[in-house]
C-alpha cells in the first residue's frame, strides 16, 4: 500500500466513524461531552470545518481559507459556547464539512508518495505542520481527537455506545 492510499483509508475511516457520530447528535447538538463543559457536538463539527481550510486550503494549497466566517467561533483558542443562535445549523456545517473533506481528498488523490515531502505553507514555527505529509496527517488525526469528544457527548446524553 503507498503511503497516499493509507492517508486517504485513514482519512475516509474517521470521516464515517466521527460523522456517525455526530449525524446521531443533530437532535442535542450542544450537549457537552463532561459535567464540566467541553466541546459539545455543534462547536466540534464547525471546528474540524476551520481546521480542515487551515490545514487543507492555507497549508497544502497556499491559498486562502474558504471559510473565514467560522474562524472566531471555531477557529483554534475559540471557546464552545451553549447557545445556538451563535452557530451557522448542523445541516450548513455538513455540508461545509463535505465540501471541504472532498476536496481535501480529492487533492490527496494527485499526490504520489514523493509529494508529501514536499515542504508546506504552514509557518515556519508550526514545524509539526512542515511538510505535505504532515498535513495530511494531522487531517486524519485531528477529526478521531475530537471524534472522542463527540463519542462522550453521546454518552453524557444517555446514548448508547455506536461501536464497540
């Protein structure tokens, strides 16, 4: 398997698992994972949208991110908050989400293995984020750190475990 083929698995496999999730919670978007807070359902989702343009269309691709609108509530530092007149609805960030991660993919799709050594447009202090490859990365990463938010979030909700 080359390294791109394993990135994209990687990828696809969160994406169902995590957006599983957080299709199941469309009813109590803004349920916090703990008893003290945290990022509820609708703040996750917005978030993995912001971070996937930052990563995606700024880092990767050198270009803008397409969806400034959703820095501030969702961008890094941003703070869940529990009122959801402060949030674009969960079907806009869906479909945000889709768009993104299509493209994201699809792009992924041109690259050989050799190509995701190639250096990023990430800043040079965010070394971690330096090359191609470890944008792609954090990409899949990214989406099962907070994909584990959403899973308690269900739990605190009184759902029942989705996948053992």
């Amino acid at each position: 398997m080359k390294a791109t083929e394993f990135v994209k698995l990687a990828m696809e496999n969160g994406q169902q698992y995590v957006m599983e999730l957080i299709t199941d919670m469309k009813d109590a978007p803004l349920t916090p994972p703990t008893s003290n807070g945290g990022n509820h359902p609708l703040w996750v989702l917005g978030h993995l949208i912001s971070g996937e343009s930052q990563l995606f269309d700024v880092f990767i691709c050198g270009r803008e991110n397409r969806f400034p609108e959703l820095t501030e509530s969702f961008g890094m530092k941003s703070e869940p908050v529990a009122d959801a007149s402060e949030y674009p609805s969960m079907d806009e960030l869906m479909q945000k989400f889709h768009t993104i991660r299509a493209a994201s993919i699809a792009h992924l799709e041109t690259l050989s293995d050799d190509d995701l050594d190639a250096p990023s447009h990430a800043p040079a202090e965010l070394a971690g984020f330096g090359t191609v490859g470890l944008c792609y990365a954090a990409l899949a990463l990214h989406l099962m750190f907070h994909g584990g938010q959403v899973a308690d979030a269900r739990r605190a909700a009184g759902r029942p475990v989705l996948m053992a």
